[in-house]
C-alpha cells in the first residue's frame, strides 16, 4: 500500500463566509469555484480547483482561524499576486528561510494563514 497524492485540502471557515472566501480564492487570487455535492452543499463551504487538487472550505461551527497549518499554493507570478493582495488591504508577509524558494504569507478573509509560492520552473 501507498499513498498515490493529495487529493484535497480542507480548511475551516465560519458560516455565512462563502461570498468572502469566493472573493479572496476566486476573484483575487484566480481559483475556479467546483460544485460540492447536493448534501454536502446543504453544510455550507465552497470548494475550489489548484492543479489537480482541491481546495476545500468547510464550514466548522466552534471556527477559530488557523494560524500556524495553512496550505502553500504555488502560483505562476508571485509578485503580482502579492501586489493584488496588498492592494486589497492584506498583509504579505515574504519568507526567505528556504534558499531558492519565493514565497509570502497572508490570511484570508476569516484569518486563516495562506502561504503562496513562485512556481519553480525548469531551465
């Protein structure tokens, strides 16, 4: 037995936040919305294609951000995400502890920590 990949990355979100996350994983950072299931739509959350993983925002109703776990989603132009984000009013926070690696921190909109990274690319 082994593991074959990652399918999907849950984080929680509060209830009622839908539109917010939609805004900060859609609008602002290019994520396309997919379709939960009929009852798990009933729950709340939205889901959201990276690659071929998924993204998924449940809703938890004790909801508390998470500020340490986070997920790292690598994106093909770093700086102009990161100019996006700062123009929206969020916080990037660059980390340059791993050598050769690009990449920021920020929260979403109900202060969950989000880590993006600069593609790698060949050459």
């Amino acid at each position: 037995m082994a593991a074959l990949g990652l399918h999907h990355v849950l984080i929680a979100a509060p209830a009622g936040s839908e539109d917010a996350l939609r805004g900060f994983y859609g609008d602002l950072v290019g994520l396309v919305e997919i379709p939960k299931p009929p009852l798990l739509a009933a729950r709340g959350g939205v889901w959201f294609q990276v690659g071929d993983q998924e993204l998924h925002c449940g809703v938890e109703s004790e909801f508390v951000p998470a500020r340490k776990a986070h997920p790292c989603l690598v994106v093909d132009d770093l700086d102009a995400l990161a100019g996006r984000v700062a123009a929206s009013g969020g916080k990037v926070t660059w980390a340059d502890e791993i050598p050769g690696v690009r990449r920021f921190h920020t929260n979403d909109p109900v202060g969950n920590r989000v880590e993006f990274q600069a593609a790698r690319h060949a050459g």
